[in-house]
C-alpha cells in the first residue's frame, strides 16, 4: 500500500491525537471510580495521556488508542456499569507532526504575541 | 475470557451505536464530497448507518465499526485534506438489546403517552 | 453593530444548526424519559427539530436555541436527574443560508453523482 | 421561581463545567489564532478556563458561559473564518458544589489509593 504522507502510512501507522470523555450510566452521579480505571487502560497501553475536568487527551498511534479506548468501556462495563456513553474527538493530520504541547503551545504564542 | 453478559463478550462481540462526524480541515467550507466518501465506507463495510444532518448513526460490532471510523480517516486524507478533526460518540450496553431505532421508538413512545 | 454579513447579524440574528445528546446521571440505564421532555422542550420553543439515534438536530435563531438548550437541563434537574452532561455541536456559517435539510440534501447529492 | 437546589437556582443561578472546542473551516490547517481568540473572549468575559489539547474547560455561571460562547462564533467570523463547527460539554448538578479542580481530585484521589 502506497503511504499517504510520511507522517501518515495507510495501514501502517497513524498518529492520532484524541480526547476521550467515558460516561457510565445507570451507576449513580459520582463516576470518578471509573475515570480513574480508564486512565490505568492508558497507562498500561504505554500512551501518552493527560487527565483534564472534562475528559482525557490521548496522543498515539491511531490503533493503540483505539484498542485503548474498547478497553475502557470493557473495564467500566466489568465494573458494573451496564451502559456507557463515550465521546471521543479524533484528529488526524498528515501535513505535519504535531504532539498535543505542540497545539497547546501554538495557541500560547499567538496569546503572548498579543 | 469470560464473557461480561450475553450482549457484551469480552473480546468476543460488542455492539455498539455510534455517532460519527468527520470535519476536513482545510479545504474550503464545502465538505459534502468527503461526508458522501464516509457514508460509501460505511455502506461497503456492511454497517447499518443512517445520515443526519450533523452526523451519522451508525450500529454494528465496535471493531467493524471502528475500522470503519479509521478508513474514513484514510479516505478523507487521500482526498486532500491535510487536517481532520472528528467527533464520534460510542453507546455500549451490557444488560440488553438496542437498536438505533429502538432508541427513536422508545423516545417517540413516551412522548405519544402525553 | 455592524452586521458580519446578511447570513450573520452580529447581535441581531444568528442561524445555528445544533446538534444536542442530553444525558441524566445516576436516574438508570433507562433515560428515553429525559430525552422526551427534552422533545417537548423544543416543540414548545417553536424551533426545527429531529430526533435521530444519538441526538436531535435542532436549527434556528442562536438564542433560540441556547434558550431551549438550558430549559431542557433544567426540566431534566427537576425531574430527578441530580446531574447532568450534554455535548452539543453548534454549526454556523456567514457565507450563504444553509437549512438541516439542505446539508442532507447536498451529501445525498454526491452519493446519487456517483 | 422554585429554585430546584440550592446549587442550581431556576431562572437564578446554574453553574456549569463546560468543554468547548471551536473548528473554523475554510480557513486553512492553522487554526491557533482563532483558539487564541476564543481564550481571549474567556478571559474578557472574566470566566475561570483552562486549554488542553483538544479543547478549552470553561467554569461559570451557565449564562456567562453561553454568551462567552456566541462570543467565539461572532469573533471567529469576524476574523474571517465563513464557517464554524464547535463541540460544546455541559456538565451540570443540583446535588453538589463541583469546580473543574475537584473533578480532577477525584480522579486522581482514586488513582492513588490503588
């Protein structure tokens, strides 16, 4: 298969960065037990990952993540959550190689250049 | 493995209803042709999946689903976009059955009921 | 005020197309209740709106909707639902008119092309 | 007015953790100096926010959020983008006082005691 750019190889390798938002339903309104179980998936998926008030940003290759993230809702399922709502952003560019500092620093700069 | 309940085996079988929105980056304020390009790999991988006007439903097993999502990803990025920026929603649920049109049904019932 | 352009009047009018999922926590798996009454919020707010399987698309005046948007959380507390997370996605444009059914319609279009 | 509780006054007082994330399209894969605006928005309107990579967590009163909110949406077009797609969270809760901090604490405090 021929690559798409060199930041981004169809079927090889596609950098992802996402935010995932898990939200167990039907377990009553405190659910940080189960956050905190999908941020150890991340964890021992050997990704990059940052916990924020509304959600987790993931940075990895798009496989990964995505393995990562059926993990999630198996693990909060197996802890007694019988359904679960997630949200997930996915954002994919093969222009350039972009981590997710680098998009929070390139906002920074243009607020101090201001 | 032990399977969670008879709707959701672990790393045997897990439906999900999704939610998908692709947002090329980067090439115009027109984005039909690449929505139309999603709704064809949704339509080729066999899925049940119905357009709205912010998205498309979308039911199946989570990993043909999610093979899907990145496909789309890959064929939006052939087609040019550099940049994509998506949102997808993930419903799972361990103690039955759900339909996307059970979903609408159950909800329309209600509403009949006042 | 000088208005950004006929299709978007700064702080006169303002078309969106929203998308909105309003999810109750910790009242049960069962939550088509919730999204009714949210129904009912919008027939009453005189706004377009359609119910799909993850959401309801909802179009008109920007206020309008954010008015109906906050209405519904608050039927939602007062049915029980101690808490509460919707995701909305707002859609706005400055170029030209463009109705829900009209993005359908223009995806539809490409699909038939082919 | 009823108020509902006393952390969510109907018509009065409701306060929300949000998650707002601003897509312009049409404009190009750079995208910063439109987030860098939308903080600046955050910040004029006095609200308590913080970035990450994939979005911006906005604490405050519900009406105060909503017009920082259309704020985004009128300066992001302004500034030339013809069209915007935004992804907005809602979080909100009659049963508690619950700031972005806290939610993370939550987590966190889970995460340790393992």
């Amino acid at each position: 298969m021929k690559p798409i750019s060199k930041y981004f190889n169809e079927g090889l390798l596609m950098n992802v960065i996402a935010d995932l938002c898990v939200i167990p339903i039907g377990v009553g309104v405190s659910v940080s037990k189960y956050v905190a179980e999908c941020e150890r998936v991340l964890e021992e998926a050997g990704l990059s990952y940052r916990l924020h008030a509304y959600g987790t940003n993931i940075e990895g290759d798009w496989d990964k993540v995505m393995t990562a993230v059926k993990e999630c809702h198996e693990r909060v399922h197996q802890m007694g959550a019988e359904r679960i709502s997630s949200s997930l952003k996915l954002g994919t560019r093969i222009d350039r190689e972009q981590s997710m500092q680098d998009k929070i620093d390139s906002v920074q700069t243009k607020l101090d250049q201001r």
